[in-house]
C-alpha cells in the first residue's frame, strides 16, 4: 500500500484517522497494522495489503471464496484475464472501454476500483496505459482474490502500479471527499446492499469525483429482478437513475455495453433463468 493513501484513508467502522505501525519502505507499508485514533479498532497489513473489514462483517458476497481449492482457481483466472486485457482484439482495445480509461487517466488523485474480482475489472488498462502514480487502488471483500492479485502483479513486474485492499464497499475506508474516482465493473450493482454502496461512492467522492462503471440490468419482470427487488437491490434504469440523482450524482454520458441471454459462464448467479440483460457503461460525475 502506498503510503500517500494514508491521507485518505480513513476507519471504515467509525470514519476516523487511521494510524500505521510496522514495517515500511520509504514509499510503501510493508507489514503492520493501521490503529483507528477514534473507535481503537485495529486492522492488519499483510505483505503490502490493507485489511480494512470491521468485525461481524457480512461477508455474503465474498462466501464462494471460501470454497475449497479456489487459490488455484484465483491465480488462473487473473492470470488469463490479464492476459485479455493485453491481447490485440481483447478488451482493453474496445473503444468504450478505452474512452473511460483516457477519461480515468486525466484525472489527479487516488482512484479507487471497487469489486475487482478476478476479472480485474478495468484496472490493467489502467495500469499499463494511466499515469496511476501508486494512488490507484484495487479492492475487493474476498481477500483470497487481492492476494492473487498480488502475486500476479509481482511476477509481471507491476507491484508499484497499484495498492491493494479489501475492503467492503458498504463501509468504504476512505475519508469523505477524498477520492478522485469510484470505477468497478458490475461491482458495486453485486453488492447485496447495494443502495448502500452507492451512497458511500458519493460520500468518498471529491465535489466533482467520477463513478465510471460498467451496470447491468435484467429482463423486466423476470425472476432475477424480482429475487433483486425482493433484496432491496437496485433493478431497473429508472431507479438507478433515481438514486443516482438523489445522491448528487449526474450522469454526463451512459452506452449501451453488451446485451444478451442467459449465463455468460455456468457458475454466474445471474441471470438465474433463460433471461435477457443489457449491461451500459456510466459516466456520473459528483455535485
């Protein structure tokens, strides 16, 4: 973790100064553990990544990274989607994609990805292609999966490009108005309680901060939106849009993604029948 981000860092429980303690190098913490000044709570830094869950968490959303053998799992899917995003033809060459990613790129400050996930969300075209600095940050809940992003990023020579954290996106571990921009690539519409991480994207956001992230929403009237309005998720464009307004946001531009019908992949939870669903890139920017 860089070592800068500890100006914006903040204790997810209580909102407080964050304190460090440990091994350090002189630009990044090492080893240790970051003390809250306010509620006294202590989170650990692993090998250069921040631990930044309070007790009794709700880990809903990380629990399948739990499952047994999935270490091996990690290291080959963000490997091979690593890969995707270097591959002529492969994702970081759509011009969509692109455009947010020059977007991201003229921006000065920390720049959080939130939800990562093996998929890696945008984060290698940011990586290769942005002046990151070492204040972009890579997240998720799953701490299995920051690690394999870690070794990853290591092996290929990438370890400063990035600071990595687990962190819940519900509870974000930032100071208000702090960051420069909130990415995530179906991320933050994955949260159960995602309404809640929506209201911490605007929270941590500085006035005019991006969201830029990738949603995706499911066939009117079919059993993934009513399992998802049956959770209080968001489930239709109008309440994103509604949400979105309500918590200060703007929404310069938004595209049209990809659409389709059913799973993208066997083990996606979504769409839980033969459905339809249409994913759109969103440009919001902060009031």
């Amino acid at each position: 973790m860089d070592k800068r981000l500890l100006d914006v860092t903040a204790c997810p429980a209580c909102r407080e100064e964050l304190r460090y303690s440990g091994e350090s190098h002189p630009r990044r913490l090492i080893s240790g553990q970051l003390c809250c000044t306010g509620c006294g709570l202590v989170f650990p830094v692993e090998d250069e990544v921040a631990l930044l869950v309070p007790p009794e968490t709700d880990l809903d959303w990380a629990d399948w990274e739990r499952e047994e053998g999935i270490e091996n799992l990690m290291t080959e899917w963000v490997s091979r989607n690593f890969n995707n995003y270097r591959t002529p033809g492969g994702l970081a060459f759509d011009p969509i994609l692109q455009d947010f990613v020059n977007t991201l790129c003229a921006l000065n400050g920390p720049i959080v990805d939130v939800a990562s996930g093996p998929g890696g969300s945008w984060c290698v075209s940011m990586m290769e292609h942005g002046s990151t600095d070492g204040l972009f940050v890579m997240s998720d809940l799953g701490k299995v999966v920051v690690e394999a992003w870690r070794h990853h990023l290591r092996t290929v020579g990438w370890a400063d490009r990035c600071s990595l954290m687990v962190f819940d996106a519900r509870s974000m571990p930032f100071a208000s108005g702090s960051i420069a921009a909130i990415t995530s690539i179906c991320g933050l519409g994955s949260v159960k309680g995602d309404k809640q991480a929506y209201a911490e994207t605007a929270r941590v956001l500085r006035p005019n901060g991006r969201l830029l992230e990738l949603m995706k929403l499911y066939e009117e009237g079919g059993s993934t939106q009513k399992k998802k309005q049956e959770q209080g998720q968001v489930t239709t464009w109008f309440d994103y849009e509604t949400l979105l307004h309500n918590l200060g946001f703007t929404i310069e531009q938004w595209n049209k993604y990809s659409a389709g019908r059913g799973k993208i992949s066997p083990g996606d939870e979504y769409p839980q029948d033969d459905e339809t669903w249409e994913c759109r890139m969103v440009n919001a920017v902060r009031s």
